[in-house]
C-alpha cells in the first residue's frame, strides 16, 4: 500500500535529501539532522537534545508518523530515541524534530546530514471506549508482568 505525503521543506533543510526508504522492504525512512554546518551538536553521556529534521509534512487522514531509533546508532554508539516510538498526528504541522539521548560512555557528535532516526508511517485504527461493569475472564487473568515467564 503506497500512501502520499505531503512534505514542505523548511529553509534550514536546504540541500538535504528528503526521507526515502534505502532498500525495496525497509519499513522506514531516514531523518537528518537539520543543524548548521558550522554547529554540530555534541551528546556527552546522559544527554539529550531536540535535533530539528527542517521538515514539516502532511499525513493522510487516520494515519501517523513513527519516530523511531536507528539500530546502528543505538548499537554501536548507544544514541536513542527518548519517545520511541514518537507519534507524529496527521494533523500536525510543525516541524519533526527528535529527541536523542546519548547512553553509550563516548560524547557523540551530531553533524549537519546525519542519519538520526527512522520514520515509519502507519495506518491508525480508532477505538470507542465501552463502559461495562466486569470483564470476560481470560485464562491469563490479572497476571502482569513476568506472569508468563522470565
């Protein structure tokens, strides 16, 4: 299913590319960082910024974008997404930017085009909240976590 997005590019992403997915069955797309050149944004351990993507866009109706974390960066320099996923509504206009967090021992540095996260765009179902007095039983019951397991 092919979806289309309207993207309206922010001045401080001039000379970017847009997100596209980089292989034919990826399930999302890259961001850049949007930062100056000259302003790299360095993550000393703990730390966190906003990294601005210079995108606004333009979601159909009843569905979002997923901001997600980029697997090398988490696994090889242990930078993140703090709200993974992060949910752009389709009625949002403002500009995407992610949250980072840097939770591996080394500062990261932040450049000007670099691949931050992935964005991954879904089709959201509604729901309709009942108000009813006792729920079905399930044979799992109340059981929380670790109730089925390690």
């Amino acid at each position: 299913m092919t979806v289309t997005i309207q993207v309206a590019p922010l001045p401080h992403f001039e000379g970017l590319a847009l997100p596209a997915y980089e292989t034919a069955d990826a399930a999302g797309m890259d961001l850049r960082a949007a930062i100056p050149e000259d302003q790299p944004v360095t993550l000393k351990f703990g730390e966190r910024a906003m990294v601005p993507t210079g995108l606004t866009i333009a979601l159909p109706p009843r569905h979002e974008a997923q901001i997600r974390p980029r697997s090398g960066l988490a696994a090889k320099h242990g930078v993140t997404c703090l709200n993974s996923p992060g949910t752009v509504d389709a009625d949002y206009r403002g500009e995407m930017k992610v949250i980072l967090i840097n939770l591996g021992q080394e500062p990261f540095v932040i450049r000007r085009g670099e691949r931050i996260a992935q964005m991954v765009i879904a089709p959201v179902t509604r729901a309709e909240m009942m108000r009813v007095d006792v729920l079905d039983e399930t044979q799992r019951g109340a059981g929380g976590f670790g109730s089925t397991g390690r």
